[in-house]
C-alpha cells in the first residue's frame, strides 16, 4: 500500500464510492452487469438508486427483482422474456447458487438469445458470491465473458465506513423527516454506529447468535425505522451523557 501510494499517489489507494451509471452506460441488451460480492456489499440499493433516476421501479413494473433459487427458473425466464420484448430490467440475486447449478447453462442460452433484436432498454443486472476455491466456480464462462464485472468490496477502516455510510442518503432523505433536528442528529450517530458493527467482523459471530455482514441496506432500514419513530412518538428523550464500555454502547 505504502509503495503504491509512493509511486503512484494517493488515489490508487484510497476507496472510492461505485460509479454505477457509468457502467450503465457501457452496458447493453447483450452485456450485463455482474456484481461479484464481498461480505457487507449490497449492490440492490445502488441499482434501485439508479432505476429511480431513470424511471426503472418495481413499483412501475419496469423492474424485476428475482431471488435465483429453486423452483425460480420459470419465473426468471417469463421475467427476461418480458422484459426483452418491452425493455425493462431484471436483476438476479443469486445467492444460492448450488442450487440452480443445472439451470446455469439454460440462463446463459437465453440471456445469449434475448440479447438479440431485444428492446434497448431492456438490461440485466446479476450478483453473486465469491467461492472458497476455484473448483466451485460454476459460473458459465459465456455470462462472465459477456458482461460488465464489478467488484463492490465494503470499505475498510473507520473514516472510510462512515464516509460510504452517509454518501448512501441523499437530500430527500435528509428532508424526508418534519422533526430535522433531531432525525439529522440521531441519522448520523447511526451513521458512526454501523461502521463499528460492522467492523467487528473479524471477530466472526461472537457476541451475536450468528455471523451477519450489516450491510448498507440494514443502515437504511435503520433509518427509515428512526423516521417512523420520530414521526409517532412526540417526546424524545436526551440523554446527558453517554458512556462507552468494552464495546456496548448504554445511556
């Protein structure tokens, strides 16, 4: 890191925020846009993100958000044969990906076929995890070689967590409030929060039930709890002083 930083400077090694639309633009009916995740990335609310600037929602109708898991391949591929003919688009979380192995080399045909004299509108975005070791790669090579990779690493450190953790809201989320005071105050302490919880994941799931990644979506969710709290509940009370002990957080 240190060399590299030397050598080259200082933007080669510090983490940036993705840039989906520009890959957006390269993409096409015959290129899609594969997610290769890390624990703690989500891509879904950058894609959503992007679809509400360009008028692509699930509540429109003009995106299809589908779960690839067993008993899905005749709804993904009724979703891809409509959204060809009418231009939308679909994205295919495929997290457990063992269990559509054999259907794997169907998707690859059909995304090959629906990519020709489809609407140009129509794009399709797919994530998936990392494997352990690269005999588990089942990944046919003809959606690999085809499309758009983007790797979405979380960030790493304290500064740069908190930093991705407020990029993620925009200005009508920050007015999406009528008690401003307070919901900026307590949005960025959970903004804080979230990194460190986040960051204890070299600990494994000690001190939770199970491992889990706190991803960014679990700090929206968060937010939009605080909202509907602040909204129904009058009184808020403050706290005079906060004390910090071996990680817990009491007031």
């Amino acid at each position: 890191r240190n060399f590299v930083e030397e050598r080259l400077g200082s933007r080669y090694v510090e983490s940036t925020r993705m840039d989906l639309g520009k890959s957006y633009e390269e993409s096409s009916p015959a290129t899609p846009v594969f997610f290769i995740l890390f624990p703690g990335a989500d891509p879904l609310e950058d894609t959503e993100t992007l679809g509400k600037k360009l008028a692509f929602t699930i509540d429109s109708g003009r995106f299809h958000n589908i779960r690839l898991g067993q008993g899905q391949e005749l709804v993904t591929k009724a979703a891809l044969e409509t959204a060809a003919r009418h231009g939308l688009w679909v994205i295919l979380q495929v997290s457990n990906i063992h269990l559509v192995a054999k259907w794997l080399g169907t998707l690859e045909k059909l995304l090959e076929q629906y990519s020709e004299e489809s609407h140009p509108d129509f794009h399709v975005f797919i994530s998936a995890e990392t494997t352990p070791t690269p005999e588990e790669h089942i990944i046919p090579q003809g959606i690999l070689e085809n499309s758009i990779k983007i790797t979405s690493e979380p960030p790493t450190g304290m500064l740069a967590n908190l930093h991705a953790a407020l990029y993620s809201f925009d200005q009508d989320t920050l007015e999406l409030c009528t008690r401003e005071g307070e919901f900026k105050s307590i949005l960025f302490s959970l903004c804080c929060f979230h990194p460190c919880v986040a960051g204890r994941l070299k600990f494994g799931p000690q001190g939770w039930n199970g491992r889990y990644s706190f991803s960014a979506r679990d700090l929206t969710i968060c937010i939009t709890v605080l909202c509907n709290y602040l909204e129904t509940h009058m009184k808020v009370r403050h706290s005079d002083q906060v004390t910090t002990h071996q990680g817990h957080f009491n007031s």
